[in-house]
C-alpha cells in the first residue's frame, strides 16, 4: 500500500523535474507540428512516449530485487551530481555567467531547419517523425532517470511515475492553449528549484544508505533543501558581486 503523505516529496520532485524537460520537449514537438504537420508530428511523439513507458516498467521492478540500503546509497549519489550539475547550470544563469535557455529561440530555429528540410515519403513525413521521436527521447530519458532515481529508493516508483505525468499533462495542456512556445515559463526557476531539491534528496539517501539516523526522518529533507537553497543563493550574490566588479575594473 502506498503512504501517499510519504510519497509527497517523491512526486513533487519528479513532477518538477519532468516539467523542465516537458517544456523543452513540447516547443519542438509544436514547431514540428506547426511546420511538417500535425500526424507525423504526433506519430514520432507516440513513438518516443512508448519507449520511454517501457522502460519504466522493465527497470522499475528490476530495481525491486537490489538490496534497499545499496540502492539508495547508490541512487543517493546519482541523484546528489545530478541535481548539483542542474543547480550549478542554475546559479551561473541566475548570476548572468551563462545565458538563459530560451525557448522562443529554440523554437524559432527548429521551425527554419524544419521548413528546408525534405522527406521521402508523401504519406508519411519521415523528418517530423525523426525529429519529434528524438526531442521526446533525448528529454525523456532524463525524466525516466528522475522518475526510477526518486521512485525506487523508496520502492515508489508508481507515484513517482504520476508526478511525471502529471508534468507532461500539465505542460501538453499549456500547449493546446497557448499554441507557441511555453517561453512564460520561468525554467531556470524550476532548474534552480529540481537541482536543490535532487541534491537533497541524493544527500539524504545517501546518509540513510549509511546508517544516519535523520532527525525528523522524511522532513529531514526540508532542512538539506534549505542549505543548498541557501549555499546556491550566497553562490549567485558572490558570483554577481565579481562579476560587478570584474566589470568596473
């Protein structure tokens, strides 16, 4: 039976983890719509989507038969460079070091290459296929590592799994709506925020791999959150003052 309170922080991460990589995914899959046509659009995607279920559920009961604590310790480090990678891309935005993605850009540029590009086939657009199946798995298979990361550390990969697709939901619904890339959406807010929230998930598997006994069990992860929120965002005033100053000398 799945403790759906437990479950929260699991599905909160992988919901917000998924949506980045959703919205990066959709404004492809919606300039090769726009461009190449909706069916062949929408073929590729489904192609993708399926591959990507299949390997949640050929990977997700595997992960079942390896011991608990060798799993988290594990999944504890992959998670802890995983969400520091994310947040270290975050805070070098944030600070201005690194340009912001943007998603009108990508979308715009997609669309050119897209307009030049030719298929073989007159039935079915083998280019849009191309292209939609390769953004979904390229961007998905960063979701099914957070979905089986978050999920099988604590054997609850099913509500790790809706988080994400409510993301993907959530973000195709947005797109039905807005019909244009989903450049509102504040990503690297929610990079800044999935980056501190996989770190602390890594740091606390990985003390409960160990033996650490957390204080406050699950709400431990709060208190890890609020450090690296706090370390990041003393990262960003530094690398901002430097900058500042780099600049006026």
């Amino acid at each position: 039976m799945i403790h759906w309170i437990h479950a929260g922080p699991s599905v909160t991460a992988a919901f917000l983890g998924s949506l980045v990589e959703c919205v990066e995914a959709v404004t492809i899959v919606l300039a090769v719509g726009t461009v190449r046509g909706w069916r062949s659009a929408l073929l590729g995607t489904a192609g993708g989507l399926g591959v990507l279920s299949a390997l949640v559920v050929v990977l997700g009961p595997a992960l079942g038969i390896i011991p608990l604590t060798i799993l988290q310790l594990v999944i504890g480090v992959l998670l802890l460079l995983f969400g520091l990678s994310w947040l270290r891309k975050a805070v070098l935005r944030a600070a201005g070091v690194m340009a912001l993605h943007d998603e009108s850009r990508a979308f715009a540029s997609t669309t050119a290459a897209l307009a030049n590009a030719t298929s073989a086939s007159r039935r079915w657009d083998t280019v849009a296929i191309a292209t939609t199946f390769k953004a979904v798995i390229l961007e998905g298979l960063e979701v099914v590592f957070i979905v089986l990361s978050v999920g099988a550390a604590r054997h609850r990969i099913l509500p790790a799994s809706l988080g994400a697709g409510a993301a993907g939901v959530a973000v195709a619904l947005a797109a039905l709506v807005l019909r244009r890339p989903l450049a509102s959406v504040p990503e690297n807010t929610l990079k800044f925020s999935v980056g501190v929230l996989l770190a602390s998930f890594g740091a606390f598997w990985i003390g409960e791999g160990s033996g650490v006994r957390w204080p406050g069990a699950d709400l431990s992860i709060l208190g890890l959150a609020g450090g690296f929120l706090l370390l990041s965002l003393l990262t960003v005033v530094a690398l901002r003052t430097k900058t500042i100053h780099r600049g006026a000398a």
